[in-house]
C-alpha cells in the first residue's frame, strides 16, 4: 500500500471505530441479519430498511468485533443509505471482489469511493474475512438470510 494510502486507512478506521455510524438497533426494520466470522470472533447484527421503490432508507448495526470489522461495517452503512438494492449489491461485489484480489481498483473503474482504502487488505488473507462481513452480512438479509457465517 503506498504510504498516504495507509495513512488514510489507518485514520478512518480510528474514527469509524471511535465513532461507528448507524451503530444503534432498528425496531422497524424490513430485513435484518447476523453475520458472524468465527476465524476472529467479529459478530454483527444488520438492520436494514427498504422503501416501495427498493431504495436502502436506512440501515444500521450493532455488535462487537476488531476494528476492521467494526470501520468496514461503518463504513458500508453510510455508503450503502440512499441507494437502491441493485446499487449496493454492485457495491457488494466490487468491495469483495477487490478486498479477495479478484478487481485491480488501479486498473478498472469502480464506485467504491472511500470505501477503496480497504484495497490493502488483499496483502492480508486473515483480515479479509472481517473487511467483507459486513457486506456478506448485507447480501445476506437483502436475500431474506437470518444468520450468514464466514466459515
Ligand atoms: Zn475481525
């Protein structure tokens, strides 16, 4: 990872940890998951809530994990509200597929924004699992899955 890139990455995932956005329960949510990664411990509970024309309204977690974990799911929330289920499923695939090595962000254009900061963790194979539980977490209860696990 180029120096200012770390940087950038080690900054948000401080303050994504710090301060977790959309961390709270939802009592009126429309679809809800548990994601758990046994290989680290990291658990997360995913609540999401859809309109009539399938537009995320809002989504939030709660539950405990690492710090990747935790900023990756943080992250995720805000860049997933707002937009449509096909959108965040694009999103989905394009953060798993560059967090497994699979998409060359340098290379092909993206819609990852920020969210690009977590390129690195592809150089760490034990870390991946808690970058995209998150997003695994997501799929899941976007496709009406109660409990989805890493393993
Ligand atoms: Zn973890």
């Amino acid at each position: 990872m180029d120096p200012r890139m770390k940087q950038l990455y080690q900054e948000l995932i401080i303050d994504h940890n710090k301060s977790p956005r959309n961390f709270r329960e939802m009592d009126d949510s429309d679809y809800e998951s548990k994601g758990h990664n046994p290989l680290c411990g990291d658990k997360l509970q995913l609540y999401v809530k859809i309109d009539s024309e399938n537009i995320i309204t809002d989504v939030s977690f709660t539950g405990d994990g690492c710090a990747i974990s935790k900023a990756s799911a943080s992250m995720m929330t805000t860049a997933v509200k707002g937009k449509t289920i096909a959108e965040a499923r694009t999103l989905f695939h394009q953060f798993h597929d560059m967090s497994t090595g699979k998409l060359d962000i340098a290379e092909h254009p993206h819609q990852l924004g920020k969210l690009a900061i977590f390129a690195g963790v592809r150089d760490l194979p034990a870390r991946v699992k808690c970058a995209t539980l998150a997003w695994h977490t997501l799929d899941a209860a976007l496709k009406g899955k109660e409990i989805i696990t890493t393993e």
